[in-house]
C-alpha cells in the first residue's frame, strides 16, 4: 500500500451507509417533486393554446384532473386507515391492509391533537381538494393563459413567423417550472387558516 493510500481517512461503514441513505433520501425527494409536475400538464397544453389542436389542450386538462383525484383520494384513504390504527410506512391502496388497531389509532389521534383534517377523511378530502383545485389549477390555468394571451400581443408585430408563433408558447412553458413556488405555500396557509378556523367554529358550537 502507498504511503499516499495509507495517509487517507478510512471510513466507517456507517457512515458510507448514511451517505447512501442520503442519496436515496434526495433521489426520493426528486420522485416526488417530478410526480407534483404532473398536476401541471393542463398548463403545458395550455401554453400549447396557439398552435395545438383544442383536443390536446383537454386532454392535458383530463391528465391533471385525473392526478388531481388520484392525490386527493390518496390522502383521505392515508387519513381513514391511520385513523383505524391499520396504515403503516408505504402502504397502498390496493395492498393488503392490517387489521384495526386502537391502540395504533388512539396513538395516531393524540398525536395530530384530534384535528378533523387529519382524522375525518371526509374533511380531508374536502381539504385536499380545495388546495389542489387552486394551486394545481385554478390559479396556474388562470396565470398560463393570461401569460400565453397577452404576450401575443407583444408579439404580434414581430416579423419573423416562428417568433410570433412560438414566442407566446416560449413563455408559457417558462413560468411552469415556477407554479409551485409561486402558488403552493401561500395557498396551503390560506386553505389551513380556513379549515382551522372552521374547525374551532365547528368545536364552539358542539360545547
């Protein structure tokens, strides 16, 4: 061995496996930031307005229409099952489900202080869809075709065709990337407001 080998730190098993659990940790994060996207196809079809085929546009539309039902069905069923004591870590839908356990769902309740949100699924459900209806595409549609409509009037008077063409197009497609950051937060505090608000409303008059 050479000197220049032997001088070299030796690391510790754990933590090359803390490493790669770190990894794994930021490759998860990328998955679920590249399925959030997908509530975002109705955007890019709508960017797509000018040139493509109305067909397209709404088919755009039923992909995140279709995601949209999916994430909100999916996080009520997660509220419903850890409610009765019965989810555990990665658990899906159409996987066998554990038996009911009190214990598991006394525990769970206590944890989340008893919120209506995260112990009805029907309040979930309703919260979900509240938040994805605006942030995933009430509020994107509503700035993509304002964006694609007015830039074609900037671009109206631009000589060469393929500018005047895509160039609306062009700017769409670049504020996509953008709607989580502009729309998720404020919109998640706006709708947790409402329903905590609700919910005490809701408490006062039960007392």
């Amino acid at each position: 061995m050479s000197t220049e080998e032997s001088s070299r730190p030796q690391q510790a098993p754990e933590e090359g496996n803390l490493r790669y659990a770190a990894y794994a940790n930021r490759f998860r994060t990328i998955l679920r930031a590249s399925h959030r996207y997908i509530a975002y196809t109705s955007d890019i079809g709508e960017s797509f307005r000018p040139v493509a085929h109305p067909y397209l546009v709404t088919l755009g539309y039923g992909v995140s229409w279709a995601y949209l039902l999916c994430d909100v069905g999916y996080a009520s069923w997660v509220v419903k099952m850890r409610n009765e004591g019965r989810y555990k870590s990665g658990l899906l839908p159409w996987q066998p489900t554990p038996e009911e356990n009190k214990e598991e769902a006394v525990k769970y309740r206590q944890q989340v202080g008893n919120s209506l949100s995260e112990t009805d699924w029907r309040v979930q459900f309703a919260k979900r869809g509240i938040f994805q209806g605006l942030a995933s595409m009430g509020l994107p549609a509503l700035t993509i075709h304002s964006a694609v409509r007015y830039s074609s009037v900037l671009f109206k008077n631009v000589q060469t065709k393929a500018i005047k063409t895509y160039g609306p197009v062009s700017v769409g497609l670049g504020i996509v990337p953008l709607l989580p950051y502009i729309f998720d937060e404020p919109v998640e505090h706006v709708v947790d407001y409402v329903f905590d608000q609700g919910e005490a409303f809701y408490r006062k008059k039960l007392e």
